[in-house]
C-alpha cells in the first residue's frame, strides 16, 4: 500500500514558483527599458560634493538598456529551458509575450511592433483578421488569428471527430422523412 493522495496538492509546486518568478522578473527588467538608471550610490555622492561633474543618465541609457535587455533574454531563456525540462506547460499568454528565435520579451512599441493585416479580398472579412507580431531585435514575425477559437488538445480533438465521423456516415432510414413545406 501507498501513501494516500492529499486533495488540491500541486506536484512540483517549487517549479511552478520558480517558473513564475522567472517571468516576473524579467517583465519588471523588461518594463524599465528606456528609463533613468539612478543607484543609491550616484546620489548618495551627488549630495555630498557637487563639484565633481556627473554622468547624465543619457549617457549611460543605452549601455543600461542593453544590459537589462541581455538580462531579461537569459531569464526568460532560463524560463524556457526550466519549463521544457520539468515538462510544465506554459501558457499561452506567457508564450505571446515571448520571441521564439531570441528569447526577447516581446513589449509593444519597445522590442516589437505589432499589425492587425487582413489578407482577404479588400479586407471584407473580419473573421480573417492575423495580428502580427515583428521581434526588433531578431525580426522574426508571429502571427495570431484574432476571431477564431483556440484548437483543443488532441486528445480531446479526436474524441470530437470520431462523433462527427458516425453521424456524418449515418444513412437515412424509415423513420427519417424529409417534410414538404408548400
């Protein structure tokens, strides 16, 4: 005999922290993307002697920009490689925000440009509506259907066909008329 199961446990829950940390972490790096840098030492010592010239944050912003931007692409590439290992699902949510290519959080307006197209005759169909998502930093391109419905799991997939596919066979018998309306 084993152990018996405990009710709403969650196997590997340090996974899913760490998996959510990750995430969390690099959303907030990925957020401070084009701002000031200031660290408590700078103005500590900016109080305390105001001869000595300071570097403006100007100055420093991109090297600053392009350390954050290296550092939330090797956590989320720790997320990814983490989530493959202990074979934990993403979701999608998490997925959209992230590059495929290079790992690169995907921020509309600063590390992507995002296009609603319309590939239809003249646009006229609003259920063909792709967004379209352009990595900055890679130039990769993803697209999402808008209107359409997520697909289900394959399991559940080939449940649903198999009804379609017996009703879809079924021959019409006695009992089966069609009505006249007129």
């Amino acid at each position: 005999m084993g152990k018996a199961k405990t009710n709403g446990s969650i196997p590997n829950k340090h996974l899913y922290s760490r998996l959510s940390y990750l995430h969390q972490a690099a959303a907030l790096l990925g957020s401070q993307l084009g701002k000031p840098h200031i660290s408590h030492q700078n103005a500590a010592a900016s109080n305390i002697s105001e001869d000595k010239p300071e570097h403006s944050d100007a100055q420093l912003s991109p090297a600053t920009d392009q350390l954050r931007l290296n550092f939330t692409r090797h956590l989320l590439t720790d997320l990814r490689a983490t989530s493959l290992k202990s074979q934990i699902r993403l979701s999608p949510a998490i997925k959209h925000t992230i590059c495929k290519h290079c790992d690169t959080l995907l921020i509309p307006g600063e590390t992507s440009t995002s296009v609603v197209e319309n590939k239809s005759k003249y646009g006229k169909k609003p259920w063909a509506d792709v967004l379209v998502v352009k990595c900055n930093t890679c130039g990769r391109v993803k697209r999402y259907p808008i209107h359409s419905p997520r697909q289900e799991r394959r399991p559940n997939r080939i449940q649903v066909s198999d009804n379609v596919s017996k009703h879809a066979t079924k021959q019409p018998g006695p009992g089966d008329e069609k009505m006249d309306v007129s």
